[in-house]
C-alpha cells in the first residue's frame, strides 16, 4: 500500500454508518437461521399468507407505532411479518416509495424488536389481537393457510414489490453466510472495514461521473444488508455520502463467463485493488457453490431446543481414545518481487509453496504465480491444519532461457518461511499482507535479498471431520492355512480395523456368534475392541431380524424400503432424529453433474433436530472405498458400528443392508497378538468444482475454483483464478451416453476410486483435454489422468472409443512427486467396470500402464503397484480378451505388501493367468517385514475358484510360492484355496 493508497483507505474508513453494524450482523445471522428452519415461509401458501400478514396487519401497527408508542416496550414483531419485512427493506428505494406513498413517511425500525431477540411478546401480543382479533400472533407450520385476514385494500394495494420474487432471492443468502467466519467478531471488524472501501469506491466513481456495476464480496454484501435493515440511518448515511439513496441490485443471478455478475465483479476486483493496495479476494467471504438438494420439505418438529450435539458417552466410548485435528481454508496469493537479479527475466520466476510440518491435508504443495510480472491475479485455495510454517520457494523456469540451456529442471531462487500459527491463532486478524525477504541459495547466495509481497487470509479454525479407513485383519499361521474352509470360518477371528490416516487404530470390529446358556439359540453380536478395553465389549446384537444398538432405542432391520423421502432406515436418540439415505446428501453431495449428484455407493446420516429441521449432515460412509467421514464426536461410535454392517451385506445394490453379513463364531476373541496380513482399502475422495463466484446480490469471478481432495471429499487444494482456469477443451466425444462430468475434479487417495470427472491443473489449472471418447456408454467418468514433474497438468485420459460405460474409473498416474500420469484408463471395446489403477513413483503412488486391454470384459478391478513405502506398481490388469472379474492384486515392496506381478494373461476368463476359468482372485506379495510373496497366482489353464494366496518375508511366515498350478480345475477347495 502506497500513500496513495493509503490515504484513499483512510478516507474511506472516515466514512460514516449511523448504526454499529459488527453486533447488527451477528443479530441479522441469527434471524436468518430462524426464518431458515421455517423453510414454509419461502414459498408455498403460508408464504402467501405471511405477505398478506405484513401488508394488512404489520405495516398498519408499525405506522401507528412510529407516530405514537402502543406499547410501553418495544414493539416486537411476529417472525413471519419481520421476515418480508427485511425482503422489503433489501431494495431501499422501493421501500421508501412505497412507505411515502401508504403512510407519507418512511417506516422506522426504531424501538422494534424481532421475536427471537425479545424479552417479552405480551404487551405486542395484547395490541395485535385487539387490531386483529381472530389473527394470531404467530404463524407456525401447522398453521392453516387458508384463514381470511383482515385486509385493507388501500394497503395492500399500494405496496407494487414484487415481495414473492424478492424472498425467493434471499432465501439462499443466509446458505452463503452461515459459516463459522461471519460469526467471528475480528472477521466482520474486517467486513466492515472492507464495506467502507467499497462504498468508496461507489463514492470515486460517481465522482467521476462513472456508472459502474459494483459486486460485493459476501462479507461486504452481509454488513450491506446489515446496514438497509435500519431504513433511516441507511438513507441519511447515503444522502451525506452520495447524495442519493443507493440502489441494492439483487435482480442479476446469471454467473456466467461475461455476463453482468462476471464482469462486474472482475471490474470490482481490480478497481479494489488499485485503490487501496489490499486483496479483495478473501478466504471465507466468497461464493460456495448453489445449495444442496434437500432431502426433506417438510420439518421434523421437536418440542425442545435442548444441546441436540451433546450425548453421555457410555462405557464404550470412554474406550475411544479420538485424535482431534482442526482445519482452516486459507487463500495465498504472491503479488509483487522485487530485487529480482538483472540477469533472470521477470517472467521466468513462480513460486512453490510446501507445509513444513506433516499436514492432514497438504501433500505436496502447489505452484503459485506472481500477479505483477504475469498479469494473473491467480491465488491458490487450500485447506490445513493451523500448525507449522508455509514454506515459500521462488523457482526459476529454465526454459526462459533457450533451448541452449544445459538443464530444463527448475532452480531456486530463495525461499522465506511463514508461520501459519501467526495468521490464525485467536489475537490475529485473519489476514495480512507484506513484504517477506527471502533466503537466496545455491549460485544466488551471494546476491542482494530478493523480496516478496505475500497476501493471505485464514478462516476461522473448526474441527475436521473424523475420517477413517478400513483395514481387514485375518491371522494367518501355516497351521491355520491349510485348514478347510469350513473349519477356518468357525476358528479363525476376523476382524475390521477402523484406521486413521496416520495409521493409528481407533477401534476393531467383528460379528461373532455364540451358544446362549440354554445351549439353544445362538447369540449374534457385533462386538469391538479397543488398546484401552484389552477385552472385547457388545455394540449390538442381532434379534428378531434387526441390530439393536446398545445405550439406545436405535436399531437396523432388515429388508428396508425406502420411505417417501428416500430414507431407508431412522435411529432415534434424546431430541434428534437420524436418517439414513442412500447416496451422498446435503454437505458431502457432489455437484459435479447431475448425473453423479448421488453416489449409490454411498450411505450419508442426516441428522433432524430442533436446531435443524431439515437435517444436516453428519457423517458418511462409501462403501466401495471402504471409508467413513464422522463430522460430530457423538455420532463416532454408533457410526463405525453401522458402517460396518453396511459393508457386511449381501448385494452390491445395497437392497439389503444387513441379512448375509459375515459370522465368525468364537468363545472368545484375541487381541492383536498373531501375525496378520492386511488390505487396506480406504481414502477416497471428492472434489467439487465451481465457478469463483462471489456476492449474493451479483457477485462472480471468472474461471473455476478447482478444489481437489485426497482423503473423504474434504477440498485439500483449490486453484482460484478470477481470470484464468480456462478450458481449452473437455467434455465428451460424439455419442457419449452423457454424465461422464466436465471441469470436475475428483481425486481418489488410496484405492483410486475417482468418482467423477477430470483434474484441471498445471499452471494455471487449464484443462488441456478430458472426458469420454465418442462412444462411450456414459458414467464412466471417473477417469483422472495427470502429467507433469510437479503441477498435474491433464495431457489425456477418460475411456477410449466404445467404451461400454458404467464405471471403468481407471487411474492412471506417473510423475514424481505429485500423482501425475501419461495414459491410461480401458482400451476400446472395454466393457466398463474394470476399475484399474496404475501407479508408479518415487513418493506417492505414480503409474506407468494399466488398465485393461481392448475387449476387456469389465469387472476386472486390477490393481497394480510398485513403490518403496506406499503400495505401488510396475504392471497388471488383465491383457486383451479378459473376461472379467479377475481381481488380481499385485504389489511389491519393502514395508507394506507390495508385488511384483500379477493379474490376468491374455485371454483371461477372469482371475489370473493365462487361460485361468475366472474368479480366482490371487493375491501376490513379496517383501521384508510384513507377509510378503514373490509368485502366486494359477497359472495357465486354471479353471478358476482357487483363491490362493502365497506370502514369502524373512521375519513373518511368509510363502515363497503358493496357488494352483497349470490345469488346476475350478472350484477345488480341499487345501487348494488355503494360504501358504
């Protein structure tokens, strides 16, 4: 910020609001979230009727108020009146008009108080039903719709707003600021500074006789409305300001690449910028998206407000020993360097940012470019935990320099260290920018410090979502091996470890069945163990053909129907209701395209209380990826507990949810003391992606927000761009069946489940080519393929001419250091479902082939890998004429399970080796510590059904070799099928 600059911020900060608008807001928000669990009053009959309630009845008794008090308190307004009321207020001048033409004065909102900040309702209430008798004082839900109101046609007539259009429009506002920020006082000091510079700016430009469309950002647009709410002190403060009363424009709605919202907004941004020196994107104060699909329309009614998140823990979750980790989304923008050495050309420079201490969230970093020598006003948005340093390197394109240059790998420049804590502990202002002197290196250590201005900005801290994998344990020992089946299912415990990312164990989990003491009936329970229990304890039991829950009146029956709503089965606790629907709702909802709005191998719990009637979501399982996302610590238990007999049911449609479910039978269950091996499915991830838009009454910046994710669809990385993020090309081919899901991103982190979509990424996030080549049968998308040494820049992928459809999902990824890939995805002529993933690197799971090759079957769902410490692959899938559903699993490594080869030869009739019958599902594993295999598999001719697994290890009894050999006919199952 220049002098200039600075005296423009000064001058505007001068700028007088007659009403202190920081505790206005937060009384505003709290009003908002009441009229918003009274969704009837935005459209329907009872919103009809509330219109008729505000002109007939509201208006009249304000303006009597305003000329003589009718009450020795103040005047209290019913909810239903006070919130057409505010929609009124909202276009001031229309306001005005219609007061001056009904009353011959503006309406004041002096010595009146709204219903939910009231002390006390009876005086009102007395002074109502004596001007209205037969009318309530409040409408409710249940109220009928149809009652006559007294009317006074003077009135109501004279009032020619469009009230239904206007609460419609408003109706989503309260979706865009109901988030933690706008309730923290050190962010709406902020807002409030930040609305004064753009009143300024509406002040210069008119000035200058300039009719500009200014668009506010939605901290900006809150203390905006803030401020309309209180008419009078609003029109005085306009009249000193501008000399007229300024216009709030919330007609203009179109988001789109230059339209109105766009362009105005991109003009406000610069125009801001200009001026005072300071960003105008912020973290927190921009647009989130369009709301989620509602599962209900219809309240559940509740008749106490109580604490709906508080719950005793019972004696089982006092064994849970939670890992609690916060979250912030923070926006970083580079915008200025200088001291740059003369002999490196201004646009050959960018910056890397990486995290110094081990991050939740933040993988690898991004790159960032810097505003004034590129002209890219790009930011970059991400979510981390509030802990550790931001370490920031300035790199050196060496192409700049010609192809004469002797290496095309980027150099450092200098690097500076930031601290997150700084920014985002409790005394910070949630933002800052400056000028940080950087540390140069290598050949420029001698050269006079380089400096660079770093904006950035911080929401308020929360709690994360508890995400959680699931590990499947079976002991193994050669005695137990070479067991029949039928006796290793009645003595061998298997158990289902959830898992946090960091690999620490929360909780175990099996069905077992016993003898009751009668010796009789059996007794089916699921039980858990924890280090803490050392013994194991029930979670539920198993009768009269449902789960009943331990510590609750909850319970899972079988055969469930979904209701009306979708819901197909309710778990009732103290004052909430728990719903469960099939797919991904509300919060964890993908907006990618509609036809991957709902992921059926999903399970999402909605939550219905007093606080919210139309549910919120709390927690959510996949259960192709096989993890869980909890957002509330209450719900952790009894959600892992349902998970996993979601995952123990029989049918992939889900149509039955718990019949089927796997029994080990056991008098008692050991604790982890035997040599396991373990498959470790979990992480998944969603990614939504969105046009960077801003402000509710017109706010939009060009490009997409791209926020991509690496764990449960919680956004890890967001590339921001207000005039970047093209799309040179992307969709689908000719003939594709449609839903494969353009400029969507989606990232899978550990079984490569993509579930929609393409990654947009690079420099600028432009997404060079994706989607689905003509074709395609439609849903395959879901394919991510990625190139590049650092950035993931989109080279090709998605599914080749005449893909069947339905879900291929390949992924293929090479690079190496952030998942990046040349090709992959199925061959034409795939008949979808194969599921394939490839990856090969250095650090994170990185591919060179796979998939499956033309006329694959589908159904194959090869995974291959090769790596040192994070299970990857050299090669795999199953080779040209697999008839599917082969499975194969092949890993090599030195830490956790890793192979060499495997999968299906040509000809495959699903399962392994050439020529095998199908179905045999191998698994090969080689390595040191943790069981292990170099070979396994059936090899040519088998008939499919054998199942072998083969381990070999130094340290762990591992096999060298195991399976069936050539000719082995389908099915066999006395010792063929063991582990060896």
């Amino acid at each position: 910020m220049d002098a200039e600059q600075e005296s423009r911020w000064a001058a505007a900060q001068a700028i007088g609001v007659g009403e202190d608008l920081v505790p206005a807001a937060l009384r505003h928000l709290e009003f908002l979230a009441a009229v918003d669990r009274r969704r009837w009053l935005y459209e329907g009959p009872l919103l009809h009727r509330a219109i008729r309630r505000y002109k007939a009845c509201w208006l009249p008794l304000l303006a009597k108020h305003n000329e003589a008090a009718v009450a020795d308190e103040p005047l209290v307004v019913p909810l239903d009146c006070e919130w057409i009321w505010h929609c009124h207020r909202l276009n001031p001048t229309r306001y005005v008009k219609d007061c001056k033409r009904l009353y011959g004065r503006m309406l004041d909102s002096k010595n009146v108080r709204s219903s939910i900040h009231a002390k006390s309702k009876d005086q009102s209430e007395k002074v109502w039903t004596e001007l209205y008798p037969g009318e309530p004082f409040e409408l409710e839900y249940t109220s009928p719709s149809d009652d006559s109101v007294y009317v006074d046609d003077g009135t109501a007539g004279g009032i020619s707003y469009d009230l239904i259009s206007a609460v419609k429009r408003q109706s989503t506002f309260v979706y865009q600021v109901g988030t933690p920020n706008m309730h923290d006082r050190r962010f709406l000091e902020d807002a409030l500074a930040r609305y004064k510079g753009f009143l300024y700016l509406i002040k210069m430009n008119q000035e200058k006789g300039m009719n500009l469309f200014r668009v506010p950002t939605y901290d900006v647009d809150l203390m905006w409305h803030t401020h309309q709410l209180n008419s009078v002190a609003y029109c005085n403060d306009m009249l000193c300001l501008l000399g007229k009363v300024l216009e709030h424009d919330d007609t203009d709605d179109d988001r789109a690449e230059g339209k109105k919202l766009d362009t105005g907004f991109s003009g406000t941004t610069e125009q801001f910028e200009n001026s005072f020196g300071v960003r105008y994107w912020k973290a927190g104060a921009m647009y989130r998206g369009s709301l989620p699909s509602p599962v209900t329309s219809i309240p559940q009614i509740f008749s106490t407000s109580e604490d709906d998140s508080v719950s005793g823990a019972d004696k089982a979750e006092k064994h849970l020993t939670i890992l609690e980790t916060t979250v912030v989304e923070l926006h970083l923008q580079i915008v200025d360097i200088k001291n740059l050495p003369s002999s490196i050309p201004e646009k050959s420079v960018y910056v890397w940012f990486t995290k110094t201490k081990p991050d939740a969230f933040i993988r690898d970093g991004g790159r960032l470019d810097i505003f004034t020598k590129t002209g890219k006003s790009i930011g970059a948005g991400f979510q981390c935990e509030p802990t550790g340093d931001l370490i920031l390197t300035v790199m050196i394109d060496q192409a700049y320099f010609g192809a004469s240059s002797s290496s095309k790998k980027p150099e450092p420049l200098g690097k500076v260290s930031i601290s997150v804590e700084e920014l985002t502990q409790h005394d910070s202002k949630l933002s800052f920018e400056r000028w940080f002197e950087l540390k140069t290196c290598g050949a420029y250590a001698g050269s006079p410090p380089v400096s660079l201005r770093v904006a950035a900005s911080c929401t308020v801290a929360r709690q994360a979502p508890h995400v959680l994998g699931m590990v499947n344990v079976k002991p193994c020992s050669l005695k137990a091996c070479l067991l029949p089946h039928y006796i290793k299912d009645q003595n061998m415990s298997s158990w289902t470890r959830f898992v946090y990312d960091c690999g620490t164990e929360l909780i175990r989990l099996q069905i077992r069945e016993h003898k009751a003491k009668s010796g009789m009936d059996h007794i089916r329970e699921l039980v858990g163990v924890t280090k803490s229990s050392k013994q194991p304890f029930q979670l539920a039991e198993f009768t009269e053909n449902k789960w009943s829950f331990n510590n609750s009146n909850s319970s899972i029956t079988l055969d469930l129907k979904p209701s009306k709503d979708g819901c197909i089965n309710e778990l009732k606790y103290d004052n909430k209701l728990i719903k469960l629907y099939r797919g991904r709702r509300l919060a964890y909802e993908l907006k990618c395209c509609s036809q991957h709005a709902e992921d059926t191998a999903a399970v999402t719990a909605v939550k219905f209380s007093a606080e919210h009637p139309y549910g919120k979501a709390v927690a959510l399982v996949d259960t192709e990826s096989e993890f869980i996302s909890v957002d509330e610590d209450w719900f952790l238990l009894p959600w892992i507990a349902i998970s996993f007999l979601f995952l123990n049911s029989i049918g992939k449609d889900g149509a039955k949810l718990i019949e089927g479910a796997m029994v080990q039978k056991a008098e008692t269950v050991e604790t982890d003391t035997t040599v396991v091996s373990q498959t470790v499915k979990g992480g998944a991830a969603g990614a939504t992606a969105g046009s960077a838009q801003c402000g509710a009454c017109g706010t939009a910046g060009g490009g997409d927000m791209v926020m991509a994710s690496d764990k449960a669809g919680h956004a890890s990385s967001v590339i921001a761009s207000a005039k970047v993020a093209d799309s040179k090309c992307g969709g689908c081919g000719s003939g594709c069946g449609g839903g494969c899901g353009v400029s969507v991103v989606t990232m899978s982190y550990k079984n490569g489940h993509a579930s929609c979509g393409i990654v947009a990424g690079g420099e600028n996030g432009h997404i060079e080519s994706t989607g689905c080549g003509s074709g395609c049968g439609s849903s395959c998308g879901g394919n991510m393929v990625i190139e590049s040494s650092k950035e993931g820049k989109t080279k090709s992928g998605g599914c080749g001419s005449g893909c069947g459809g339905g879900g291929c999902g390949s992924m293929a990824i090479e690079g190496s250091k952030a998942g990046i890939a040349k090709s992959s995805g199925c061959g034409s002529g795939c008949g979808g479902g194969c599921s394939g993933m490839v990856v090969e690197g250095s650090k994170n799971g990185h591919a060179k082939s796979g998939g499956c090759g033309s006329g694959c079957g589908g159904g194959c769902g090869g995974m291959l890998i090769e790596h040192s410490k994070t299970s990857c692959t050299k090669s795999s899938g199953c080779g040209s004429g697999c008839g599917g559903g082969c499975g194969s699993m092949v890993m090599e490594g030195s830490k956790t399970g890793f192979a060499k080869s495997g999968g299906c030869g040509s000809g495959c009739g699903g399962g392994c080796g050439s020529g095998c019958g199908g179905g045999c599902g191998a698994m090969v594993i080689e390595g040191s510590k943790i069981g292990f295999a170099k070979s396994g598999g059936c090899g040519a001719g088998c008939g499919g059904g054998c199942g072998a697994m083969v381990m070999e290890g130094s340290k762990t009894i591992h096999a060298k070799s195991g399976g069936c050999g050539s000719g082995c006919g389908a099915g066999c199952d006395s010792g063929c099928g063991g582990m060896v």
